[in-house]
DNA sequence: AAAAGCAAGAATATCGATATTCCCTTGCCT
DNA sequence: AGGCAAGGGAATATCGATATTCTTGCTTTT
C-alpha cells in the first residue's frame, strides 16, 4: 500500500512537472531525458514517464528518436516564424468567434485573467522575467480565445502558446519599451475584445503576435 | 529471445494498426478498447499498447477517461464543422505557401499522387468507398501542402486529414454525381497548383472542402 | 598507421505481474 | 418496497525486472 493520488494520475503529474519544469528553462532544450534519472527525480515508475513524454513531444515540448531516447525539443528561428505565423491565423480566427459567441462570463473571464496579468510582477530583481508573469501572459490570451466554442482549435492553440512560453523564457530580459508597449497593447485588447470591436481587435492582436516575434528573433540566443 | 523488429518500434506498429482498424471502420466510434483484449489482438505488453492509445488520444481518435480507460473517439455534426473550417484554413495555407516555395520535385509528387487517386477503384461492389482510395485522396490533399516548409502545420494538417477520413469513412456510398465532381475538381486542384494559379486555386480548394462538408453532414448516421 | 571487428557498459524498449479503482450485485436497514 | 452500503469481480494504472539496442574504446588485421 502506497499513499496513492486521489485526484490526478500519476501520468498527468509528471507531465505536468515536466512541462513546467522544461518551459522554465530547467531543462535546457536539447538536452536528452535519461529515464531512469527522470523516474528516479519524480518519484515513478518508467511506464507512466513514457507516457508523460510522449504527450509531451506530440506536444513538440520533446522530440522522441527511436532507441536513441528523448530529448527537449530545440528551438529554431524557423520554428519561431512559423509559430508566430499559426499564432496570428490561429489566435485571430479563436478571438474572433469569441468575440461574436461570448457572453458575459467570458468577458468576466477576460477581464479576470487581464486584471491578474496587470498585478503580477512581470520582473525578477535580476531584470529576467518571472515564471508567474509569463504564465499570467499566456493565460489571458487563451482566455481571449476560450468562448470559440471549437475544442480543436482551443487545444492547439495551447500547444502553440506552450511553445511560445519557451521562447519568452529563453530570450530573456525585455527592455522597458517592449515590455511597457507590450502591457498597454494588452489592456487595449481586453478592452476592444469586451467592447466586441472585432476588426481593430484582430488588427491590435497581429501587430501584438508580430511584434513579439520580432522581439524574440532579436533576442534568441540561437544561431541558426 | 523473441522474433524481433528491426525497422519501426512495435509502439509504431501498434498504432499504426489501431489507426487503421479506427479509420476503416473495424473499431467503431465510442467503443471502449479493453486493454488487454487489444495486447492480446496486437500481440504486445500493455506499456506499449498504452503508449501508442496515448498517442491516438493527442491526434484526437481515441479518449481516454482516467480509470475508465480508452474508447475510440465519437464523431459530431459540431465537430466536422469545425474540422471543415480549420482545413479550409490550414490546407488552404499550406497550399498557397507550396505553390510559393515549391520546386519541381513538390510539382512531381503533386502529379504523382493525383495518378495514384485517379487510377485507384474508388468503389468496393456494394457501393461502399475502397480503403485504398479513401487513403489515396487523404494522400493526394497531403501532397498539395508538402512544400510549405512549416513541420508544425503540416503535422497538424495530417492530423486533420485523418478525422476527415473518419468521417468519410462513415458517411458511407457517395452517389454518383458526387463522386465524380470530386474527381473532376481535384483534377483542377492538381492542374491550378503545378501552374502556380494561387488565388484560383485556394478559392477552388475552400470549395472542394466546403462540398464534402455538406455532403458529409447530409450523410452522417449520427443525431445530435 | 588506419580501418574493421569485437566486447563491455549504458541506455532504451518491452514485458508480465501486482496494486488500485471502478462497477455491479447482493443483502440489510428503514 | 425502496434505498443505501458492503463485497466480489473485472478492468485500469502502476511497477520493477528483463531483453534489446546503441555507443565507445580496445584489439586485431592488413
């Protein structure tokens, strides 16, 4: 008898505390994922850690080579192009079927989400941004898109603001400019979004997409 | 010592398998996968069986409920809609970003396929559409986007493609003028992308997508 | 000296058994 | 008679061990 969870399964745990702990920047991309190491640090058998990792790579949080193990997935600035680019298209068509099908709970849910974004603490001491604010962020644009009413596109849009989280935690400090114009486009977002003014809203939130994109892609410390 | 794979992992194999018994038909919707019935029918241990059920759960053909186990996925009216809208989104971008970066090589399995879908039977003696060609016009959609250069999208769009063949899969006998016209469009679609006709051709693929929607809506046994 | 072959060690992939949870029946209480 | 609770049976979830594969460095051969 083992004191056994009740309410998560164990699966769903160690996915949860590797994703985390692969977005925080933990685990370094690129960097493979011993098993028998992984089972030893979250305290299970090897079974459930496959399978935590195969949803993680079809995730593309980690890249699985037969008989060679996995790894974290590596970052590219093709991959960010083409994340930002999905982004833009994806995130555009979820605001804007939220827009015309959202009630008032899901404008409550926006204002919400935006009101924890404002009063998180977006910086660390050390100028580096903190895990909760980089959370706070992709939380409220999930929440923008969250009354869409189309499950596929909710959940893939989750998987690209995952991989976006990864990007942000590897790049690093923004300066003041970016992060202050970043903060302001956001709340004029949460207000056209809840004022239903749909085309300025997907217009803000391209330009929004685009310009983190090129902020990353200057920032990235990766050659390729 | 057993007889052992030397190409594919048996994990692979095992999902493959699955995939095509879900797709044509041999697992039906909403039917549960008892675990050791299937290890027993695929001939391996439930770690990987497991492995390769968590896999169909991420592209979204099965569902796994915790403690209760995996069932194939159920189909909707609502999700088709969606899934109508989203090819029509992504397989339009993917193709306009072919016919962009595409070399003679993309203009080459383009044709290719459209031989195989124009040569391969269509219909078994009862009517019912052939696996092979159901396959073959999944592949052929495929080849349009292939030389879009974004791993992410084109991933995504085979999953797409594969519950589209769920549910043509379904629907069952296409008449006649139904079946043809599809024919003759895809034709088109072949013809318009090794020219480089862009907007032609993207307006004539939301059409193709939007047809085969409404027919599959028309024809689906399902109520709700 | 260079290249091919071999062997030891390490890591992954797979397996069969055990522990846990859930469902359904049976019996008891009101 | 109806409802609730305990128990038996079946299915899932988890584990630890075994088999397989890959890597690496050494030996052997030309």
């Amino acid at each position: 008898m083992t004191a056994t969870t009740r309410t998560a399964s164990r699966t769903q745990m160690v996915y949860d505390g590797l994703r985390a702990d692969i977005l925080s920047g933990v685990l370094r991309p690129g960097s493979p994922l011993r098993l028998q190491v992984a089972a030893d640090r979250y305290q299970v058998s090897m079974s459930v850690l496959r399978e935590a990792l195969t949803r993680l790579v079809e995730h593309r949080l980690a890249v699985l080579t037969p008989n060679r193990g996995f790894r974290v997935v590596e970052v590219s600035r093709a991959d960010l192009l083409e994340l930002g680019e999905l982004l833009q298209l994806l995130a555009g068509l979820a605001l804007e079927k939220s827009m015309r099908l959202g009630d008032l709970r899901w404008e409550a849910r926006v204002v919400s989400a935006h009101h924890v974004l404002e009063h998180t603490a977006q910086l660390h001491q050390d100028g580096s941004p903190t895990d909760e604010w980089v959370r706070a962020h992709a939380d409220f644009h999930n929440a923008l898109g969250e009354a869409c009413g189309s499950p596929r596109l909710l959940d893939y849009l989750r998987t690209l603001l995952h991989s976006s989280e990864l990007y942000q935690q590897l790049a690093g400090t923004p300066d003041v400019d970016m992060a202050e114009h970043a903060l302001a486009e956001d709340r004029e977002l949460m207000v056209l979004a809840t004022t239903r003014k749909t085309d300025e809203a997907r217009a803000l939130l391209d330009r929004h997409v685009q310009r983190s994109v090129d902020w990353l892609l200057d920032n990235l410390p990766v050659e390729d």
